[in-house]
C-alpha cells in the first residue's frame, strides 16, 4: 500500500469526495485507511456505572483505492511510485518526480 499513516490526501469517490484530510492509521491488511474528519460515523455509549451515555461521532476506514496523495506544492493529488535513490527504496510524486520520504 502506497498511503501511510500522516500523509495528506484527498478523497477521489464516494460521499467525501474533494476532502482532505490526514491519515490517522493505516490498515495494509485489509487495503483501508483512516483519514481524519472523512466517513464520520455515529456510535451510541450506553450508560455504565463510570460512563455516561452519549453519542460519539468517529471516523470509519474508506478503501485505499478511493484517496489520493495530495502534494502539497503543486496544492494538487498525485500518484505514488517507487524509486531506488542512493541504495534506498524511495517514494516519489508522478507529478512532480519529487522524493515524499
């Protein structure tokens, strides 16, 4: 999987389309992603006797397939490829050719 957790990227399809956000946890086993403020859920507490009850509004994972990696000098989403840089498998920007990490 391309996307790791604390990258910026932007949704391409479904509801949240046009989104950005950051990625807050990387699920490569099941090809997901967890991106801050997109796909909010509701979850209902029930009351115990140390919680109170309440309704929490959480962020579900989305397919990896359906966000983009957003560059943020070009302010614009780009595909992701591998490169070999002084012996170092390496991540760059198709855009740009700009090494990511």
């Amino acid at each position: 999987m391309k996307i790791k957790k604390n990258d910026i990227v932007m949704v391409i399809t479904g509801k949240d389309k046009g989104k950005k956000g950051k990625v807050l946890k990387a699920i490569p086993k099941e090809n997901r992603v967890i991106v801050e403020g997109i796909n909010m859920q509701t979850k209902h507490q029930k009351q115990t006797r140390k919680v109170k009850a309440e309704i929490k509004h959480q962020e579900g994972p989305i397919n990896a397939s359906n966000v983009m990696y957003f560059d943020k000098k070009t302010n614009a989403p780009t595909r992701i490829g591998y490169t070999i840089d002084h012996g170092h498998k390496v991540r760059v920007a198709k855009k740009t050719g700009a090494i990511i990490d």
